[in-house]
C-alpha cells in the first residue's frame, strides 16, 4: 500500500486508487466535471489537476494512479490559477441560460463556476451552437450547454450496455448525439443524473419546478422487486419526480425509467372516494354505505364462500390486516400469488434471490431459467453485467432469447434443456461444476406455469449437485416480479390446508362455491371469472379490478402512506409517505381495520406501531429492517405435475405498463409507442 503526502499530511492508501480519490480520503475536496465514481476514467475536463512535485505542471488527478513517496498540492496559487483558466475555457460557449435552466439549483457548473469563474468574461467573439439532439420521449437536450465531459457516453456503454450515444467530429466542433434515434434502454434516465450541466434534463419534469420549492422524503420503489432506494421530491399534494438514493447492495446509485417517470400516473384515474354498484352501475357512496353493503353480504355466507387475493404494489401492513381479516371471517381461500406462481410459503430460501444482488459481483457463472433480467429487474441486469465486463463470468441461459446487454450461451428453449443439464448432457453442467460460486436464477416465466413447482424442483436438483450452495454461498436465486410478493410469503398470504389459491379463487368465482372475493389492488387477474362473485376492490387506480368490482374502497399509493416492502433478495425496508392520498382515499391497512369493526370481526390493532410489532409477531424477518440473512437451502416439495415440454416466455412483455399506476402514466404510454410498438415520434400531416 503505497504511502503518499497530501497537502503536508501523510497516507496510506490502496493500490490502484487514483490521485483524487486518495486527496477525497485525505479530506481534500477536489472539482471535477467528467470524472464519476461508477466509470472509466476519461480525463476530458481537466477540472481535477493537483500540483505534483517534480511534474512539470499540474496533473489531472482523476488519471494520474497512486505511487509511492507522491507528494501532491491541491489548493496553491498554481492549481488556483489552472483551474480557473479551465473553467474560463469551459465558459467560453455556455450560454447564459441559468435562469430557465432545469440544471438551476442542482448542477455542477453552477457551483464550481462560483468557486472558480471570473466576474466578467474576456471572450468576445462568436459562441458556438449547436443544433437540439433527439433522444426519445424521457431526455430533453440543449446541447448548446454540453461540455464534452463524456459522461453520458461512458454510462450508456458500460452501465446500461447500448452505444447508441456518442461523440462526432473534433476539438472545437465535438458534439454528443445519438444520430437522431431514441435511447433505447431501461436505464436511460441516469443520463439525466450523470449530466453535470444542462444539457441533458429530464422531458417529462421540464420547468416544473425548482429544487428549493420541493419537499424531499426518502422511500422504496415498487415498481419491480428490486427495492430501489428513491428521494420522492413533492410540491403541495403532487409527486413531481423520483430520483435515485444511494444504497450499494441494491441500486447502486441507478433507478429504471419506470421508478422515475411514472409520476405522472399518481395522479391519473385515481379512485378519490367509495364506489357502489346499484342496478348495474357504480354510485358514489360515503364510508358508511360502502361498508354496510359489503356487512350485508359478508354476513350471510360462509368462511369458506370468502376469498381474498393480494396485488403486486402492496405493503405489509396492508396484507397482514388482510390476512387476519380473512382468518376473522374463518376464511382460508387467500392468496399473494396473483400471477399463479408456485411457490410455497414454508421455507424462505426456497423464494429468495439468496446470493443477494451485491453477491453478483462475487460470481463466476449464472444459468438463467424462464428469465428476462433486462425487462423483470433492470437494475439486477445492470449488475450481472457489470460482472459480466469484469471477466470470467459465462452466462448461460434457457428460455425465451433476448438482448440482455452482454453476451450468453443460449442453450434452450424450455424444461427439455433444464433436464439436459441436471443429467449433465448439455456443455453448461460442466461450466457450472467447474465454478467456485455458480448461480442459478429462476424467474417467474419458469414459475407461474402448470408445472412451475416441477421447473422449481429441477432447479433445486441443479443446485444440489452442482454445489451450488456451499457454506458460504447460496447460488440459488428466484427473481421476483412485483414489490410485494416476498412479504406476502414471509406474512403467509397462502391458501390454508383446505384454502383455495388464485386459480381454485376464480374458478370457484365463476362456478359459484365461492361467493365473494375482496381484491387488495389485485389487477392483473382474470376479471372475467369473477362475474358470478360479489367482489370488493380496494386499491388506489381504476383498472381492471375496480371495473370488476361491486364495492371499491379507495386506497393509498406508496407514495402516499408508510409502509415495509421486502424485496426479492429478502431485504426489509420501510417506505415513508410523501403526500397525502386524494379524496377520501385512506391507507390501506386502516381501511381494513374499520372494516372489520364494522363487521363485527375487529382486528387487534389500532395504530401502526401495534400492527408492525404484530409483522414481528408472525416473522421475526421484519425486525431486521435493510438487512439480508445467509442460509442454507431448504427442501423443494415435489411436484405432482410432470415437467412440459413447453418452452419458457417471460411474463413481461412490456416493460413501461406492468401494474395499474404505469398503465395510467402519459409518459409510459409515450415509452410504449417508441420502444415497444416501435412507432417513430415528431410524425406530421393530418394522420399524426
């Protein structure tokens, strides 16, 4: 570890830091423009040069690596006089635009040109221009700001794996473009992060508002079952954007384009108040209406004529009430499986992403299985190709084939192939047996098949006899879909001993032994089966569920309340309201508990400190909150289905409308017709 004199204090660093990072550890602040801590090292803007002794000017920190004996100055009158000559120069085509810049507030060159710009400019001649850049329905540019630090070129290449931005020309005459096409990957917002200046600002936030008018609360996104820590920023009662924070064992400092740009669906189709269906219409109705018709409904039937299924959005709190709800009503037709995946609620490991997502990074082999990381968890995706960039690390993959940003040994379509590798017959068994920490990741389009417990057991046999869990390392992975599913196994949210799942729900639904099913912002099932039911939604949007519904209960965005999620590595966080819901929407666990008072079943919990410490009551897990246990992999119930020969498919075949606020959001709508339906934006003429 080479030892170093910074600013007459010495030392001891690393190899292989750089000259800045160890003026950072030795609480020096060094300015910089192209130089970013997750990429390659560019050494464009020149911001960062520190006086070295013995070097014949001052040297770019950011490039220049740690040696032994360095003695570095970071603030004499030599590197004073270098940076403010590199900032002049860097002011010399910036335009004036501060006071309608969306950058305002929050940017870089702002704060640097205060420390290190003149009162006046000497250049007098021409400014250059440069001309606006396409870069799809999210990037809105004004390139005329851009100062060539490259950023936005590094992260598109090496972060989210397209090149699809890049630089033309030389010197005086650089320019960034994207040859006029749209950004085409799930990440392209943190363009928006990256961009130190204007020149790269959000489309759909454009002249909204200015950070200092904006209410900052720290929560979790639900959007898929990463459990991307965001900044919700709020003006009044409306969300105006997400932005990423910063934790390294889950999103880095990165978020999707659907975590950040659904905003706009938090305030779009919204249910505001309660809902009653009379002589075949939905009425308005007060509380009391709403709770007495389900009271007169609920009372004369049966625990085993209720059903109960939980959606992809909710919180725990919400569920557990609900489950107790349902256990009051002595129900045990429940399920939080609303895709129909099989998977048992009885031992932990066996739903859990058990390597962790930062546990990708110590990897040197994944055989994916019925899983498209790219579309299911952006953020997982972006990691394992990190890894992948890193070297020694072989992808293999089975299912449906697609552009994951880095390359894979495709080796089938479905269970045929799975089988094949646990008998040791296909060319990745041996990749597997040879890795020191393999893994085995297994998504949802493996699992909410017929014979999902079946492609289930196949991949415990892999992990079983390709050591995949050791003493220290647990390969074996289920990638989760929706925010809420690993709660709902951890609370129990499955059929009981003669309980009924999702399927046996509807089916009962439709033929009549099951006489009323409440939807706790369950969407994404077939409405069309619950038409002989007496069915209760409550959620916080009027997509399919409400339109199915006799009663809608008007719930409570996560934006809008406090809640705990647990991510799909097993992960406990706690998201925080933001704003208040509209109307006369209340969070969801308190709708539940009145409910029930109504109906003369009251649940044993009158504050969220009691209800939490209840979660704690049936799973210890939710007393550790941001942290992820090690254990071993329990057993697989086997399957009494047989495995088909059916080939997997995803079980998202559109990335930007996945769940009911997405599928109300103008700017989803947008990234559909770009990416998705492939439709060209700017088209003119009568016919659009």
């Amino acid at each position: 570890m080479p030892k170093l004199t910074i600013d007459g204090k010495e030392i001891e660093v690393a190899d292989g830091l750089t000259v800045l990072q160890a003026c950072e550890l030795a609480g020096a602040e060094i300015p910089r423009f192209c130089y970013h801590e997750r990429l390659s090292v560019a050494g464009n803007c020149r911001m960062c040069l520190v006086e070295m002794e013995r070097a014949p000017k001052p040297i770019a920190s950011c490039a220049m690596p740690v040696g032994e004996g360095m003695v570095i100055k970071t603030d004499t009158e030599v590197v004073q006089k270098a940076r403010k000559g590199v900032m002049e120069f860097l002011l010399i085509n910036h335009p004036l635009d501060c006071p309608i810049c969306d950058q305002g507030g929050e940017c870089d060159l702002q704060d640097q040109a205060m420390a290190f710009g003149l009162d006046h400019g000497r250049y007098k001649e021409s400014k250059r221009a440069v001309t606006e850049k396409y870069m799809g329905p999210l990037i809105k540019t004004i390139m005329t700001r851009c100062i060539q630090c490259t950023r936005c070129v590094r992260f598109s290449t090496e972060v989210a794996g397209i090149e699809e931005v890049g630089l033309l020309n030389r010197g005086g005459h650089v320019e960034i473009t994207t040859l006029e096409k749209a950004v085409n990957t799930e990440l392209s917002g943190n363009l928006v992060d990256v961009c130190p200046v204007g020149a790269l600002t959000s489309k759909p936030y454009a002249f909204n508002a200015r950070p200092w008018e904006l209410k900052k609360v720290n929560s979790i996104d639900v959007m898929d079952a990463v459990g991307s820590n965001i900044r919700i920023d709020v003006r009044g009662r409306e969300v105006l954007r997400v932005l990423p924070r910063i934790h390294e064992d889950v999103n880095e400092e990165w978020i999707t384009d659907k975590t950040r740009y659904i905003t706009d669906g938090l305030s779009r189709q919204r249910i505001d108040r309660p809902y009653v269906r009379v002589d075949g219409k939905l009425k308005a109705a007060s509380w009391d209406e709403a709770f007495a018709a389900i009271k007169e409904q609920l009372s004369s039937l049966k625990g085993t004529e209720i059903a109960a299924i939980s959606g992809d959005l909710n919180d725990a709190e919400s569920m557990l009430a609900l489950k107790d709800f349902m256990t009051n009503l002595g129900s045990e037709n429940i399920d939080c499986r609303q895709d129909g995946a099989k998977l048992s609620a009885d031992d932990r490991s066996t739903y859990l992403f058990n390597s962790s997502i930062s546990g990708i990074e110590d990897a040197d082999a994944v055989l994916l299985v019925g899983t498209n990381p790219r579309w299911e968890a952006a953020l997982i995706n972006a990691r394992l190709r990190k890894r992948f960039l890193e070297g020694g690390f072989k992808v293999g993959m089975i299912g449906e084939a697609a552009d994951l940003t880095y390359e894979y040994e495709y080796l089938g379509a479905g269970p045929d192939t799975l089988k094949e590798v646990t008998a040791g017959k296909n060319s990745f068994a041996d990749v597997l047996k040879d890795a020191k920490k393999p893994m085995i990741i297994v998504g949802m389009g493996a699992l909410t098949r017929e014979d999902g417990a079946a492609v289930l057991a196949e991949a415990k046999a892999i992990a079983d006899k390709y050591g995949l869990v050791q003493d220290d390392w647990n390969g074996f992975n289920v990638l989760h879909t929706a925010a809420s599913r690993v709660a709902g196994l951890d609370l129990g949210l499955v059929p009981g001993k003669n309980g009924a799942d999702v399927a046996g729900i509807l089916d009962g639904a439709e033929k009549g032994s099951i006489k009323a099913v409440y939807l706790l912002g369950a969407d994404e099932v077939d409405t069309a089966k619950l038409k002989n039911a007496f069915v209760i939604y409550q959620g916080h949007h009027g997509d399919a569920g409400a339109s199915a519904a006799d009663v809608i209960l008007p719930g409570a965005a996560y934006t809008e309340k406090n809640g705990t999620y647990v991510n799909t590595e097993g992960r406990v966080q706690l998201g925080r309201l933001a704003t208040f819901p509209p109307g006369e929407a209340r969070e969801d666990w308190t709708i539940l508990r009145a409910l029930s008072e109504q109906v003369g079943e009251t649940l044993p919990y009158d504050n969220l400190g009691q209800l939490r410490q209840r979660m704690i009551d049936v799973n210890p897990v939710f007393a550790a909150i941001d942290q992820v246990s090690t254990t071993g992999l329990g057993n697989v119930a086997k399957s009494k289905e047989k495995l088909s020969s059916d080939p997997f498919t995803s079980n998202i075949k559109n990335f930007y409308m996945t769940d009911p606020i997405s599928r109300s959001s103008e700017t989803m709508s947008a990234c559909t017709e770009q990416f998705v339906l492939g439709k060209k934006q700017g088209a003119t003429g009568t016919n659009g």
